[in-house]
C-alpha cells in the first residue's frame, strides 16, 4: 500500500525557492551544525523545521537593512531577556562571533540586558557566552594518520 502525502508535505517542498533560501543563510550563519541542527528538529516536527528554516533565516535574515553582526547581537539580547532559551542562546552567539562581533561586544549587550532581565537571565547567558567562547578557544584536533602495518622498511 502506498503512503500517501498529506498536504502540509506539498506546502514544505524541500526544493522550494524559500526552503532553499532559508537553507543558504542557516549555512551562512551557523556553519557545518546547520544541517545536524534542522534535521534533529525535522524528525520531531517537519512542520516545526520547515517554518524554522523559511520564515527567520529565509525571510528575516535574508533583509538588507541591518548588517548581520547587528541582526546576530539584537537576537543575543533578546534571547538573554527571555532567559530560558539557553540552546538557542549558544547558537546565536556563535553566529555573532561568524558575523564579526567581538566577544567585548556580545559580553556588553549581555551586561545591558541586566536592566531588563535581571541579574539570574543575565548571569545565565553570560555563563552561557563563556562556554561558546571555551569551544571557539579549544584547539582543533586534527585526525591522527592512520597506522601502517606490515614489515619495516
């Protein structure tokens, strides 16, 4: 018996312009874990991912008015305000760090968020901002070459 698809498979059509779009700038600004990171939402909701992919980083990101470094620090701030979006706090500050924000400046629009947050949220996503950085500081291991075996030269 064949599968039928349903109709929100026909509205989230992977190989749409907008799917597409959104899918260049999750690259752009998040790296290698773009893939990784939609996938793990996909299999819990296809709906959940498809919006997630068109509608912030296909539509919203892709704006012209604002650079992205300042795009990246409004949506640090704004994530320290809510104080519980601790996952997507370490996403967005990475993503601040590819598009050219200091940490001086990511650590400064945090301690700003004090006023409107308080000191527990700003506190977390600070802790959180120190961690982001620990991993941008780790050295990269590089593979170890393979052994040879067989006889000595």
């Amino acid at each position: 018996m064949a599968t039928r698809k349903s109709v929100a498979d026909d509205l989230h059509d992977e190989s749409s312009a907008a799917y597409q779009r959104g899918m260049a700038e999750m690259h752009r600004q998040l790296g290698p874990m773009s893939d990784a990171y939609i996938e793990r939402i996909k299999r819990l909701s296809p709906e959940f991912a498809w919006v997630n992919v068109t509608f912030p980083f296909g539509e919203l990101y892709t704006r012209d008015v604002v650079d992205m470094k300042t795009r990246e620090l409004c949506t640090v701030a704004a994530l320290t305000v809510q104080g519980f979006s601790i996952p997507e706090l370490k996403i967005h500050i990475d993503a601040a760090l590819r598009s050219g924000a200091s940490r001086a400046e990511i650590v400064e629009i945090i301690t700003q968020m004090i006023a409107y947050c308080g000191f527990p949220a700003a506190t977390n996503a600070l802790l959180t901002a120190e961690a982001v950085f620990a991993v941008h500081d780790a050295p990269k291991t590089k593979p170890k070459p393979a052994r040879r075996t067989g006889a000595k030269a």
